[in-house]
C-alpha cells in the first residue's frame, strides 16, 4: 500500500460534488480520494480507502482488471486522453455483486500527473434480477449491456419493445423492467399473444358484457382493466391478429375501449411491453403487421441476446438450473470440469 497523502480541499470539494460514487485513481491504480458516495458503498471512510488498490476495493482482485480479461477504464482513459465508459459488476458494502456503468474521466493534476476521475452508476444488484422464481444470471459483456438497456428503459414510463430468439429471456426483461419502474407493485398483466384464440381474443383484452355473445351468462373483466395502473406485457406480440392490432392501437392512443357488447367507454392507464422473436419490420413489408402498431410499442427498443453470444454465462445458468431441480430427499447432482467445458 502506498503513502497515503490527504488531496487538497480543491479536489475534494470537485469530487464530493458528484452525487454518484466518485473516485480519483492515479496511473499505479492508486485511490488518491474518493467522495462519500463511494465510500458509504463499501462501508468505509476516505482515511482507510485512499491508498488502497483500485481493483481490490471494487472487485476483490489482487491485480488491475485487464488481467483478469475485464476491460479496464482507467488504461483505456489514459491511453486514448478521452472519456470512456465500461459495464463492470463491482462488490457492494455487503460483499455482494452488482451491475454498474463507470465513467473514467482523464485528469490533469496541478503537479502534471495524469489520474483517472471513475464516476460510478449502479445500475442493478444481484438481488434485483430476481423475477418470481427465475433470475436473470450472467456477467459477460452481452448481458451487461442488456442489463443496462433493461434499466434504462425501467426509468421511463415509454413503450418497450423487447426482440430476440425464443427462449432468451424476454419475459423476465420485461418483468424486471416492470420491477424498477415507478409502476412496481401494480399490477404486471401478461398477454401471451401466441395461445389465445382469436376469436376469444378480444374477449380476454377487453372483457365482456352479459350476453354479448352465446352462453355469457355475466359480466368479465379484461387484462386492459385488470392491468390499469401497471403494466401490460404482450407475451410474442407478432402473434397479435391484425384485426385485434387496430383495436389495441385505438385504445392505446386513447386511452379509452368498450367491453365486448358494452357501449360504456372504459379508461385504462397501462404502460406497455410487448415482446417478440419475428422480424417486424418484415412482416410490416408483408402486411402482416401494422406499421403504425409496430411504432406505438417500439418507444424503446430492446434486443435480448442469445445465450451462444454469451458462452462465458453458460455455467452459471447450468449452476442455477441444479439448484432448481434440486429435490432435498435426492442426491446432490454437480456439473465436473470436463462437462463444464464442454459445455462453453
């Protein structure tokens, strides 16, 4: 550890104006000051963290983070002189990981020395990838962007449009957008687009009257009711049948539907977050999909990569399947390192 020396109150008074964790860091990766923020986040004070290795505070590594193949912003910064932004999982002051996005900042000091200034926005903990009985698992480069994609979204009260191959994990993109979205504790409504009948279909979105049609011996609420105030997911929204599309287009922009056989106009506040693995633009091209449709959900556009554009993540996810396959009263199953490997 080297000399620890106290930073000018200057530099202190830049630093403590970042209201996200700051850190000063010079070319030996060398903390020189960091700012409460940040040091609240490892419940520490700055006397017992400036000093100390960079990656040892954040990481938990013994060396700089482009030995352990992560890509590092305070050698980029240094070496380009420009702003650059990396996705990292750091530990928290509870010794558990979380996603983050850091700035590194090039700095000139008054005494000619070059430092890095790492701004660092959290974007999610472990414990927040939770969904029901799922997680969102992963540490590559790939699911870090996604992870980062998701949760801006979940700032914005905008209509998502989720893409990607089945299977890669739409449905509980959308549930943890939904999560950490002001909308969190409404209600989350699924739509699964692709199973419903059509000619049920509008029944389901929009409910129904008593004798709206043979054999309705009462009054049915819609997902569009039941979802008011929350958020309505539209489960493989390619499925949608055109015809439904326009209706849902119109209560969309309006605000405003009818039940089936009512003449009663009806109010529903929901945001929308709509998923699909068909190509939309080709099916606009095909008429298959309306354009106008496609625009009103795709605010926000969100691609979900698939698990071969994320190796590195496979065994983590095979880990937690165990877990959930396990049965108490079974023997304990494990993955061996050449199953592992194969595996990757």
């Amino acid at each position: 550890m080297t000399e620890k020396k106290k930073p000018d109150l200057q530099l202190q008074s830049m630093i403590d104006s970042h209201s996200n964790p700051f850190v000063l860091v010079d070319e030996e990766f060398n903390i020189v000051a960091a700012n409460k923020a940040y040091c609240d986040s490892y419940s520490t004070t700055d006397d017992k963290i400036v000093g100390r290795k960079c990656h040892a505070v954040s990481h938990h590594f013994d060396n700089p983070c482009f030995m352990n193949n992560e890509d590092c912003p305070l050698s980029t910064a240094l070496k380009t002189n420009k702003v650059y932004e990396v996705l990292h999982i750091h530990f928290d002051q509870h010794n558990q990981p979380e996603h983050v996005r850091i700035k590194g900042h090039p700095i000139i000091g008054a005494d000619g020395k070059r430092y890095v200034g790492e701004e660092v926005i959290r974007l999610a903990k472990a414990s927040e990838l939770d969904c029901e009985e799922q997680n969102l698992i992963g540490k590559s480069p790939a699911f870090r962007e996604c992870i980062e994609g998701v949760t801006r979204a979940a700032e914005s009260d905008v209509n998502v449009l989720l893409t990607g191959e089945s299977g890669v994990g739409k449905s509980l993109a959308a549930q943890y957008i939904h999560n950490r979205s002001p909308r969190k504790g409404r209600s989350f409504t699924t739509v699964d687009c692709s199973t419903i009948n059509e000619s049920i279909f509008e029944s389901e979105l929009f409910g129904h009257e008593r004798g709206a049609f043979a054999g309705c011996v009462g009054r049915r609420r819609g997902l569009m009711d039941e979802a008011d105030g929350g958020t309505l997911f539209l489960d493989e929204v390619g499925d949608l049948p055109l015809s439904i599309q326009g209706r849902l287009l119109n209560a969309i922009e309006t605000g405003k539907y009818r039940r089936v056989g009512g003449r009663e106009f009806l109010t529903s506040h929901v945001r929308l977050i709509a998923s699909t693995h068909n190509d939309l633009p080709a099916m606009i091209a095909a008429n298959t999909f309306r354009s106008d449709f496609y625009y009103r959900l795709a605010g926000i556009s969100h691609r979900i990569p698939a698990l071969r554009e994320r190796h590195e993540d496979i065994p983590a996810l095979a880990d937690a399947l165990l877990v959930r396959m396990r049965d108490p009263k079974a023997y304990r199953c494990h993955i061996d390192e050449d199953a592992r490997t194969r595996l990757v």
